[in-house]
C-alpha cells in the first residue's frame, strides 16, 4: 500500500525510541501517534490491520460482528445477521485507501455470499445495511455490473416492506404481533438504497416511498428539542401514529446516541438526494443537540439520559458514525461557517477515537474498543462492534478526499 512502507519505518524508529523509555510500555499505533511521527499514521495502520485480519478469515460466509472481552478474535456470524455488510464495507475502504490487490480481492470475496439477501423475501429493513454497504461501496469502486444489478434487487426487496398507508418501510416484521407496526430511526439509512435505485435504472417509484419515509420519521420520529425517539408505532390500518419507544435506548423519552447518529446522517443524506430544505434544517438540529450535549471528554455514553453516567458505558460506534454524519452534512450545508463547524466536529470525534483509550492498537483484531450495541438487552456492551470499524473507515475515507482536495487548491 503507497503509505505502509513509510509508516512502518517509522512505526519501528518510534518503537525503538520508546523501549528505551519504558521496557514495558508495549509499542502500538498510538504510541506512535502520540510522538507525532506521521499524521497518516492511524490510516496507515488500519488498512494494515484489516488486511491482516483478513488473513485469518477463512469462510466467505462468515462476517466478523464482536470481540469478547478478554478476547482477541471477532466472533463470526452469517450471510442473514444484520451486520453482515459492515465487513466488507470495511475492505472495500481498506482498498479505497490503499489500491491493494489482496484486499480488493477479499473484498469481493466477502460481498459475493450477500447476493441472496437481493433474491429472498425482506424480513427486516436490514437489506440496505447489507448490500448498500457491501455492493454499493464494491459498484462505487469498480462499477461492476453485476454488483449495480443486484443492487437493484435488493432496492426492489426493501420496498416490499413499505406499507402506503402508513407512508414508511416497516422495520421489524417479527416485532408487529408485539408492538405493533414500527419504524425505527435506523431505518433512515437505508434510504440511500433506494434513492440510488431509482436513479440508476430501478423504478421512480423508490424515489418516492424513499421520501415519504423521511417526512415521515421525520414528523414523530424527531422529538420538538431535536433528540429523537428510536422507534415510531403506527396503526397500520389507518396509518396513524400511536406512539414513540424506545427498545435500544435507556427510556422512551431518553436520548439513544446511536438513534441520535442515524438521524444526522440519515435526513442529511436525505437532503442530498430530494434537494428538500427541512431534511438538511433537521439534521442541522439534530447535530447541534448532539454537540451540544457531549460529555467534557467528547465521547458519547451510550445513552446521553442514562442516570448512571458517568458511570455509564460509552459508545464509540455512535462516535463513529455521527463523525460521517457530520461530514456529510458539512458537504451539503452551504454557509461556509457551517462547513467549518462540522467537519471540525467530525474530526474531534475522530481524534477521541484515535486515542489510547478507543484506538484498539494490538489489543485485538478490531480497530475500535467501547461501542455499546444494546444494553437493555445486556448485548455487546462495551466491546468492539464491527459497525464502529466501518463508519471509522469511511470517516478517514472522507477526511482523506477533504484533504486532498484542500491540498489541491
């Protein structure tokens, strides 16, 4: 890769330097981050890192999800779990980041089993999570045919869930006998499927129910102070709304960081695809109460209402992607003093997360440690989250074209 080489010797000049420090300090990607040896040093090694894990990835069909504390490894889950498109998404940055062969190579290997999730009935609003994040980085990258045609699939897979009456893309199926029809906020990323869908070849229609998922989650999703509620319940035979709850967060009126991520993202994007004003006013709102409530150091809890805090777990996932959140909202404000105030948002969001304390270095496989996946459920708390990795490589994607472009003016 064109900056590992350099790296590298500096990684070993630095380790060198510091052994004669402190013998038992062991040398990792922050110490030399720390000394200051390369501003592209945490880039460098995580494309480095991926490409190594990769190595000890035998089964195509076997996606990383999380560590176990005390462990090295990724636990492993199938072509059908939600987070199954995160990994390769994570390879094809890699490869984006460093033009690697091997890595494209594993990165096309580990899309091509997602292929079923296009051709096999929707049972979870996943589907763009899956194949946007697998197929639309591999077709951003090579313009693979075959990659747009199963994009296209799946675009048309989502869109059964949607029900017209209600104006929004069920979410959870299996959850309707329970609590009824629902709509959660992380539903607003799987927009960006449709909306592409529609115009590249799929039919207008995706457009449209794409749109009228936005306004709608928009319209009770979104609470009256800008935090947001995780979960709508509608009537589904009147399409009215009954309530929002919560079901990953700590309460229904609590502020769920990573709910609070989706939505910065998701109406931003939103925004950029229909060109419709109070999509970018509420995410511009939905990130100013986000900043304005981040704890002294800058890192989320995993929930900003928890009553344990600051006792409380954080979450670096929420971190993560409200940092590409935030950058793209910056691309698509257009008052220069709001450009400014994002992306440097975004990159103090990425310089927490590049430190001792997030930055994995050589304690496991993942790049990120602290993400909270669903505490109420006591899942996946405070361990590395394979979706945390991703949206911190398409962070450094993303500063990576901001600088090079600042470096070309």
């Amino acid at each position: 890769m064109k900056l590992i080489k350099g790296t590298l010797v500096a990684l070993t000049c630095a380790a060198m330097l510091m052994g004669c420090e402190s013998k038992k300090k062991e040398t990792s990607s922050i110490d030399v981050k720390d000394a200051e040896v390369s501003k592209n040093l945490v880039l460098d090694l995580s494309v480095d890192k991926v490409k190594n894990t990769l190595g000890t990835l035998k089964e195509a069909d076997s996606f990383p999800r999380n560590i176990t504390k005390g462990q090295k490894d990724w636990n492993l889950v199938g072509v059908r779990d939600w987070c199954s498109g995160f990994w390769p998404g994570v390879l094809w940055y890699a490869y984006e980041l460093s033009d690697d062969p091997e890595i494209k190579a594993g990165a096309e290997k580990f899309t091509a089993p997602l292929k079923e999730i296009a051709y096999t009935p929707a049972d979870n609003h996943d589907v763009g999570f899956m194949v946007y994040c697998s197929y639309g980085n591999g077709y951003r990258l090579t313009g693979n045919e075959e990659y747009k045609t199963v994009m296209l699939a799946a675009a048309d897979t989502l869109a059964t869930l949607y029900n017209p009456k209600v104006g929004t893309i069920l979410s959870w199926p299996v959850m309707v006998d329970k609590i009824g029809y629902n709509t959660i906020i992380d539903n607003m990323m799987n927009l960006e499927l449709l909306f592409w869908a529609a115009k590249n070849g799929g039919d207008k229609s995706l457009y449209d129910i794409a749109d009228s998922h936005a306004q709608k989650s928009m319209e009770h999703l979104v609470r009256p102070d800008y935090s947001i509620y995780h979960v709508a319940l509608f009537d589904e035979k009147t399409g009215e709304f009954t309530k929002g709850i919560t079901h990953q967060g700590y309460a229904d009126e609590s502020m769920w960081a990573r709910g609070q991520g989706w939505g910065i993202y998701g109406f931003a994007l939103s925004y950029r695809e229909t060109g419709k004003e109070e999509y970018l006013d509420t995410s511009i709102k939905l990130a100013d109460h986000f900043i304005e409530r981040l704890p002294e150091d800058g890192v989320p809890y995993w929930d900003f209402d928890d009553p344990k805090i600051p006792n409380a777990p954080k979450d670096a996932s929420a971190a993560s992607l409200v940092a590409c959140g935030m950058l793209e909202l910056a691309d698509q404000v257009k008052d220069n003093a709001l450009k400014v105030k994002y992306t440097q948002a975004a990159k103090d969001l990425m310089a927490k997360l590049e430190s001792k304390a997030y930055f994995s270095g050589d304690t496991n496989q993942a790049l990120l440690l602290h993400s909270t996946g669903h505490l109420p459920h006591n899942s996946e708390i405070d361990v590395p989250i394979i979706y945390a990795d991703y949206y911190f490589m398409e962070a450094l994607v993303r500063l990576k074209k901001l600088e090079d472009k600042i470096a070309m003016q």
